[in-house]
C-alpha cells in the first residue's frame, strides 16, 4: 500500500472516531509494520493534520473544543483502568467520597461494590451504575451537560458546597506544571468546589493528559495529588516539586 493512502485511512479513521490508536492500526493497516505506521503518524503530525499522543493520535482540538464521554470512553482503556484500581485502594470503609463525571472515574465504580462507602457525584451514568451495585448514592442535581452527562452550573455548585467529603476523584482534560484544566468553564468551578470541600483530592490523569493545556484553569496543582501512569520525566519532576504524584 502507498504511504499516501495508508495516510489517507488514517485521518478517515481520525474524523471518524476522533481517535486511533497504534494497535488499531496494526489491524487496521494489517500489511504494515508497527514502525512504518509510527513513522506515519509522525509525519502526519508534523504536518498539523493530527496530533501524537500517548498509544496513538487525536485530532487536533482547539482549548475549548470536549470530545463526549463516549469517545472517551474507548481511549486508553487499560491505562484508564490501571488508575481507577489503585484510586479505588485510597478509599477506606465508611468514607464519604465524591467521584466527578470523567471516564477514569467509571472505571472506579466496580471496585466500590460492596464496599461502606457513601458516594456523592454529578454524573448521571455514574450514579445508575453506583445504584445497580447496591453503593450508597448521592446524585448532585442542577444543568446536565449532554456530552458528559455532568450536572453543572449554580444549583449543582451550591449543592456540593453543604457538604464536606472525605476524598474527591477528579478528571482533567490537561495537566501542565502548574495548573489541570477542562474545556469547559462551568465544569472548572464544579472541580473547584469539590476540591475546597473534600480533605483529600487526586486527579486522575493518564499519561495523553500530561502536558497538555486547555481552556479553563480548574486549580494549582499544589491543591490535589495526581495519579499518573504518565513517562514524561521532566514535567513529573517539575510536578514532584510542587505536589505529591502517584505514578502508576
């Protein structure tokens, strides 16, 4: 196959699903070695039609520009998961634990089966799933946001500031030396508040978030603890002065 086309399939599956990984590829590109397809990818993205990310590639996104849940959902799974199961190993019994709406965070949920926990979240999909397991729920009301099915806005901002949380599971759209942030302002002054009432607050952030930059700035990174299974060395250096990281 030319490498013209084998690059033409590539940015089809891009506009398609908004993400491809290596491994896909693979099969995708069946008569093509994993290095040719790097190579690619690499090209592709030096020429600004793609962007190079852990596992794979993205389309390129503007600050403001979400991708919905469900695309989420299937990126970096296994990475994903590696980080909901040791989160899940931070909560203790009887703890009061808030789980913001993030993919990350819907890999948590089955570790909370049968566990005396008690779970505040703003997700709507999170809080089917926490009920079916029989988990204590409490569910925030106010606006849904359709692409992340996340109550924001002021009734669901006012609603988490009466309560207090033993710890907070938080998703971020970019982690950089200095500040996590998310496309979406309103979504920032939900994180935010969670974060000033929980003692403890980890950012789950695998390794296709470090490093990036989006919109809005939710918090410093001194206020929470990141959990990363992100290889990046000089920015978790960077991190390592200014908080606490959990590499995974």
């Amino acid at each position: 196959m030319l490498k013209s086309e084998r690059k033409q399939i590539i940015l089809s599956q891009l506009k398609q699903d908004g993400f491809v990984t290596l491994e896909n590829l693979t099969v995708l590109l069946s008569d093509t070695s994993e290095s040719t397809i790097r190579r690619d990818l690499d090209e592709l993205a030096a020429d600004g039609q793609l962007k190079r990310v852990h596992g794979g590639a993205e389309s390129i996104h503007g600050l403001k520009e979400e991708i919905a849940n469900s695309q989420k959902a299937i990126r970096n799974v296994q990475e994903k998961a590696q980080l909901a199961g040791y989160a899940a190993d931070l909560i203790k019994e009887g703890d009061v634990v808030f789980l913001e709406a993030s993919t990350t965070n819907e890999l948590l949920i089955p570790h909370l089966a049968n566990r005396q926990v008690t779970v505040v979240t703003n997700s709507i999909h999170h809080a089917v799933k926490l009920v079916d397991l029989g988990v204590s729920t409490r569910i925030v009301g106010g606006k849904v946001k359709h692409s992340t099915d996340a109550s924001i806005g002021s009734t669901a901002q006012e609603q988490i500031r009466q309560l207090n949380f033993d710890c907070a599971f938080i998703g971020a759209n970019g982690v950089d030396a200095n500040y996590f942030t998310t496309p979406d302002m309103e979504e920032a002054v939900i994180k935010r508040t969670v974060i000033a009432n929980a003692q403890k607050a980890y950012v789950l952030a695998d390794a296709s978030k470090l490093g990036q930059i989006t919109y809005a700035k939710v918090a410093e990174v001194e206020k929470v603890t990141i959990i990363t299974n992100a290889s990046e060395e000089e920015l978790l250096k960077e991190l390592k002065e200014k908080t606490r990281v959990i590499e995974v």
